[in-house]
C-alpha cells in the first residue's frame, strides 16, 4: 500500500495519517501527548529541511523509531534551539539544555561589556556561541578535554558563522597561562556524583558522554575548585565575573569554597533550584 504524500504544511501534518501513525505508539508507550506534539513537529520540521527533500518521508519515519527506541529527540533531528540558534546535537557532546541557556542570558545582564571571555569545557559551543553573538565585539574562546567535542563546536560556529577560538585544553591543567586573561569565565562542568548514575534518565546515559556528565563521590567540586583556583591564579581579570552551572543539592558547599577574595551568590533557575553560582573577583 502506498504511502500517502509527506505533508509541507505544518497544519496539514498536524492533520494527516503521518501524525496519527507517528503519534500513537508514542503516546501507548507513556508520552504525554503534548510532548508528543512537539517532538514530531520537530521531526517533520528537520526532516524538511533535508537537502534532499525525498528523502524527508524516510528521515521522519526513522526519527519516529528512535524516539521509541528510547534516543534524544535532539539526536534525531541533529540540532536543538539555544538562545535563538540552532545548534547541531550529537553524542559527541551534552544536549545543550534550557538551564544552561539561563545561565547566559543572567551572565550576560551581569556583564557590561566583555573584552574576552572563556568557556570552560565549552563541549558543544553552545556558551560560548551565545556570548559570541551577544558581545560581537569581544574575543571569545572556549576548551574541551574531548577533541570529538571540540568538532562539533567548530562546525556549529562554522554553520553560524561566529569566530571562536577552540583549544583542546584539560581544565584541570594546573597552569591556564597560555589561555590568557578574561573578563568573563563561564562553565557547565559535570558535576553529577557518580553514585547518583541510577537517577540519570536511560536516554541521557545511553547517549550522552559520561565524562561530561559525573565527578567522583569523593571529590564532587573538583571542577568548580579547579576554575576557582585557575581564576585566582590569574586566568580572571579583577574585577571579572565567573559563572558556573551547578548540581543544585551541592550549591551551598559550592559557594562555600569561595573566600574574601569573591563576592559571591547562588543564583536560582526557573524551576526554583539553586543551579548557578556568580562569582565576582574583587579589585
């Protein structure tokens, strides 16, 4: 039986048999269903969107069975939105979440004018891609442990056309001089103890890089220490900001590492947890 034509229209698709097929099996196996609206929209969107406009019907068929395969949304149609740019996704990096896109647009409103900036483990760009855009004027460069990472950062500024400077760097590298110094340093490091591995969402651990995700039990600030002593060591100009993305149930150890030299806060996400930390070195 043949197949009835791909729908081009947005309310055509919402109305066709390609929706009700792709729609009910997710929706038996436990999707809600305005989830579910929106995961296929963005796989039909994607799927269009294909140079090759044939084969979007065979694109959003197997998007469809990856998502009842248990594979991120973010994989299947290759990109994900972040502060109005969409990013290419893949396992090479985390998913670029909407707590990390909190974080810039609150780093920002802190940040008057920004000459350089750093992302720290910057994994998919998506910081520093951001700021990039939001300061056209600053220099902006970000490093990762992973090379794999720091491709998909490279193709993401080269599809957007936002120069950034990428290094593979370790950040716990105990001398950051070759970085430079910066008015801004921000970071989404893994932060997640590793014997909180059975809370993490089957999608996430199938897919996403554990080294991106989880610290080890017995020294779960090791990241956060690590971009505080390399501020301090020089890296942040005085009077320059640190931003970093937290684990909520750690926040109040976090802001606790930070002495006289820091005029420090825990600052809130939208869902009411305390998932960043803003650190201002003083003069």
């Amino acid at each position: 039986m043949t197949s009835p034509p791909f729908p081009t229209e947005r309310w055509e698709f919402l109305d066709s048999d390609w929706y009700r097929a792709a729609s009910d099996p997710l929706i038996l196996t436990g999707w809600d269903p305005r989830e579910v609206r929106q995961a296929l929209l963005e796989l039909w969107a994607s799927a269009l969107a294909t140079k090759n406009v044939a084969e979007a019907p065979w694109r959003f068929k197997a998007g469809c069975d990856g998502l009842l395969e248990g594979r991120p949304l973010q994989h299947l149609s290759g990109r994900v939105l972040f502060d109005g740019l969409w990013l290419k996704s893949d396992a090479r990096a985390l998913i670029p979440r909407p707590e990390t896109e909190e974080m810039v647009v609150l780093a920002a409103s802190e940040t008057p004018e920004p000459l350089r900036i750093l992302d720290a483990m910057t994994g998919s760009g998506c910081l520093a891609l951001s700021l990039a855009r939001r300061f056209p004027r600053a220099e902006v460069q970000g490093f990762d442990v992973s090379k794999e990472a720091l491709e998909l950062a490279k193709e993401n500024a080269e599809a957007l056309s936002i120069p950034l400077q990428l290094r593979v760097f370790d950040a716990l590298n105990p001398d950051w001089s070759a970085l430079g110094r910066f008015d801004l340093i921000v970071s989404n490091p893994p932060y997640i103890p590793q014997s909180e591995v059975y809370n993490i969402d089957t999608s996430v651990l199938n897919h996403e890089p554990h080294s991106a995700l989880f610290v080890p039990d017995a020294h779960p600030l090791l990241f956060v220490e690590a971009l505080r002593d390399r501020s301090l060591q020089g890296s942040l100009n005085p009077g320059g900001l640190l931003w970093i993305e937290l684990h909520p149930p750690l926040a109040a150890q976090c802001i606790g590492c930070f002495g006289d030299e820091w005029k420090a806060e825990i600052r809130f996400d939208l869902s009411g947890k305390e998932r960043f930390l803003m650190a201002r070195l003083k003069p």
